[in-house]
C-alpha cells in the first residue's frame, strides 16, 4: 500500500508539472512580446488626427462598437499616427474613432491585423462617418 501511495505521488507530482510547463508555453495574444503594430487613422485618404484607437487581443473580425470590450488603447498624434508596442505575435482587431474636421463628423472604423514574432507591422484605419 505504501509503495501504490509512492507511486501515485510521483505520478502527480510529474502530471502538475507537465501541465504547468504546457500551459506556460502557450502565449496568447497581448502585451509582453517584441512586435508592434503602427500606422495612420484616415477619411478618404484625410489623416485623422487625435483620434482614439483601440485593440482587441485574437480577433480579426470587428467585435463591435462597445468600447469596454477592448483590453487597451492609444490617442493618435496631431497627424493622426498611433502605435500599440511590446505585442506577442497573434491576432488583433484595431478600432478608431475620431473627428473629421472638414466634414465636422464622427468618423469609425476598424481593420484587422496578424502580427509575427519580433517584427514591426504597418497598419493604416480606414474610417467612415
């Protein structure tokens, strides 16, 4: 009995630690990596400036306008440029919004990305009124 009791506790010593390893190994998407994401947020090739851009870790397709959905975000420069760095390598979806001052609207919009390890990705955001 005391030997099955020896055995089952290495057995399980050796199971947790296994798992632990497995589940360490597998990085989903988000912060903590070498990649970055940048580019411009524009209306018909207008640049958008100080708009807001947010990112959602492993998507590509729009998860909606719902703002608190998103895990961060950044303000584009007067130029309308924005960069999300230190990414791990996945998918992401960026979502803009911001002010068009010629047509003096709100303008939306978002596109989605694939990030590989260690490398730096250009991205422009389309957006619309």
């Amino acid at each position: 009995m005391r030997s099955f009791l020896i055995f089952f506790k290495i057995i399980f010593v050796n199971i947790s630690i296994t798992s632990v390893l497995i589940l360490s190994s597998c990085h989903k998407e988000g912060n903590g990596g070498k990649s970055s994401v940048n580019g411009y947020v524009s209306h018909h090739g207008h640049k958008i400036g100080n708009s807001i851009v947010y990112i959602k870790y492993g998507a590509v397709e729009f998860p909606g306008a719902d703002v608190t959905k998103y895990e961060a975000s950044v303000t584009a420069d007067v130029d309308g440029r924005y960069e999300f760095k230190n990414l791990r390598k996945g998918l992401y979806f960026l979502y803009a919004v911001g002010y068009d001052n010629l047509i003096m609207e709100t303008v939306t919009g978002g596109t989605g990305v694939k990030l590989k390890y260690n490398k730096a990705e250009t991205t422009d955001i389309p957006v619309i009124e």
